[in-house]
C-alpha cells in the first residue's frame, strides 16, 4: 500500500468534512466555513453566511465578549472554550462550546472559531437536574401522602360499617370520592417511592407484555388501528415487572386518548446496541411544543379527568431502570414516545 507523504495530503478535506463546525473570520466578518456550520445553522445558500457578521447568528447576550475574544486572537492568544447560544435561520436558538484561535495566512491574522452542538448534553443535564428536583418533592410528597392515606384509610374502613346500619343516598358519593383520593395518593407514592412495594427484579419479555397491555384497550380501539411492528421477540429487559408494565399502560393510554375520532397507534420493538427500543407512535393531537419540555412533572395534566401522574410514573420508572425516555410530537399530526431500556444479557 502506497504511504503519503505531507505534500500529499489534501488537509483542507479535513476541514470541509470535520464534525466541528469551523468558521473562518476576517475583522468579525465570514470569509469561509465547512459544511457542518451549514447543517448547525439550518443554512442552504453561502451567500447566507459569506461576508455576514458572525454575531447575526450570535445570541446578543455574547456579542461583546464575542469582541472581546476576537481581539486576544488578534494578539495570537488562543481562547478557552466557552458556552455560548446561536441562532439558527428559522431562529432557533441552540446551546453551543466555541473556540476561537488565530489562524495565520499571508502575515495576516485572521481567526478561526469552533462551534460544537451540546444541545444534547445541556439536554441531558436539565433532565438529570429536574430528575432531582422531583426525587426531592417526591419524598417529601411520600411522607405527607403516606400520612394522609392512612387516616384515609381508617374514614374508609369505618363509614362502610356505619353503612351496614344507616342509609343515605349520599353515601355511594362519599365512599366512591374516598376511593379517589386514596387512589390519587397510592399513585402518588407509587411514583414518588418506586421501591415502596419492594418488588423483586424479574425478566420481562416487552413483547408479549405489550400486547396483553393492548388487548387491555380493546374497547377503546373500535377507531384506532392498532399495528405492532416486533422486531427481536426473544430479547427480554430485567426489571421490577408491575413498575414497567404500569409505564407502557400510561404511554399507550396517553396515545388512545390523544386520538379524537379516527386514527393510528404504531407499536415498535427492537433490540440496538445492547438495549432494547419500543416506540409508540400515535396519530393524535400532538403536544405543544413549550409543553414538551414540562411533560413528566407531577400533577402537569390538560385532560379534565387527568391526575397527570401518568408521566411521571413513566419517566421515573424508565429512569430507575437505567433506560430513557426521548418525546417527538407535532400538532395535529401526532406524537412518538420512544422508550430505551437496557437489554438482558443472552
Ligand atoms: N401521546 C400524547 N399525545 C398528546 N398529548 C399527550 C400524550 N401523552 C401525554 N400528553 C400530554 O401530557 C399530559 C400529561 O400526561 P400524563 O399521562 O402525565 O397525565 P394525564 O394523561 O393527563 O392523566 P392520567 O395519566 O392520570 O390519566 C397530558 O394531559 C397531555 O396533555
Ligand atoms: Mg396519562
């Protein structure tokens, strides 16, 4: 095999096709930038970015450090990596690390800037933070409803005794408003505590389990077309079995009361990179974007007969079991809830 030498390489391609986004600067104007600034930014033509001010696609609150940064380049310093926010062309604003570093040609400097996308990572660390806010309200939420179901409990127990002697028609209304609010707060602590039952880790088969849980919906389903695509039937998940199916029943309720009318539930099962992926998509309503981000926080709910648990149950049970939970959806068209969990091992 023939080696190359320096001379040889075309080092510019590592440039054009580096996953880094790399923008190349002359007095703050863009002279040049890869392909990967095209894809950051959402940009289709160069004449949207060539000769433009690197600060349009700046967020203002870094416009003056940006500067700031700019001129330590011009004095050949290379600077740290820092967080900043850009624009995209639809004007969406995305959380970025960038770099900048004197790049030298014809004795002139001019500057070269690194760009990487951490919206993933700033993501993942707002998920883990909220994660955290909740483990705390949920304990605190535990030891109050803890205390209150008890005495619930006992009302219960006795006004069922003093129905054997009295009578009122009154009474139905109060034992089933009860029932409620003790199954509100076993949902709570269910949710808030999932170790509370201290249920023992089992394998599950997510496929069968999936569709004994959609039989389950049968009733509901005479306009809903139902389709299970099961890929890798025989990989399981190990996990505490009541916990895990009670997420999948939330998700796939979720989906038939997102349908109005008329629609589809797409069930998808599939073993990638050692972990197991169900996605359930359906074709209803779709969740507003600014409410996507508040899905999972307990109580958060538009239906009217909601308790919004359901969620949360989801996120928290999906989460102790070192899986994920990722949520796609769009108005009117629909929504996919796709749910990673870790593989049984074979
Ligand atoms: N598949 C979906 N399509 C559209 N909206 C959804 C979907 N899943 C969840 N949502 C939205 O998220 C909210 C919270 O869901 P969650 O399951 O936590 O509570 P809920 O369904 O309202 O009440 P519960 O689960 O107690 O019946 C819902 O009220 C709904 O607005
Ligand atoms: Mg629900």
């Amino acid at each position: 095999m023939k080696s190359f030498g320096n001379s040889e390489l075309d080092f510019s391609q590592l440039v054009k096709y580096s996953l880094d986004t790399i923008f190349v600067l002359q007095d703050c104007k863009v002279i040049y930038v890869n392909q990967a600034a095209f894809d950051l930014l959402g940009l289709k033509y160069p004449d949207q970015i060539i000769g433009v001010e690197f600060d349009r696609f700046l967020h203002p609150v870094f416009h003056d450090i940006f500067r700031e940064r700019l001129e330590r380049v011009g004095r050949g310093e290379v600077t740290e990596l820092m967080e900043q926010k850009m624009i995209k062309s639809d004007g969406e604003m995305i959380d970025v690390e960038v770099m900048a570093a004197p790049y030298i040609v014809d004795h002139q400097t001019l500057a070269q800037i690194r760009v990487r996308d951490i919206t993933i990572r700033k993501n993942t660390e707002s998920r883990i933070y909220n994660l955290e806010k909740l483990s705390s309200i949920g304990q605190m939420a535990a030891g109050i409803a803890h205390e209150v179901r008890n005495p619930l409990t006992t009302v219960k127990g006795f006004f069922q005794l003093l129905q054997k002697e009295l009578n009122h028609s009154y009474f139905p209304i109060i034992v089933d408003e009860l029932d409620n609010a003790i199954k509100t707060l076993n949902n709570l602590l269910q949710v808030a505590k999932p170790d509370f039952d201290n249920e023992a880790n089992v394998s599950i088969n997510l496929c069968s389990e999936l569709d004994s849980l959609i039989f389950l919906f049968q009733e509901k389903l005479y306009n809903v077309t139902v389709t299970k695509i099961f890929r890798d039937s025989d990989r399981e998940v190990v996990g505490k079995k009541n916990l895990i199916l009670k997420a999948f029943f939330n998700l796939i309720k979720n989906a038939v009361e997102a349908i109005e009318g008329k629609g589809e539930i797409i069930v998808e099962h599939f073993y990638k990179n050692g972990r197991i992926h169900v996605k359930i998509h359906d074709t209803g309503m779709g969740i507003p974007k600014e409410q996507i981000r508040i899905l999972g926080t307990p109580f958060f709910s538009t239906k009217t007969d909601g308790t919004g648990m359901g969620l949360t149950q989801v996120f928290t049970t999906i989460h102790e079991h070192g899986g994920h939970v990722h949520v796609e959806s769009e108005l009117r068209k629909g929504t996919i809830f796709y749910v990673e969990l870790p593989c049984k091992s074979v």
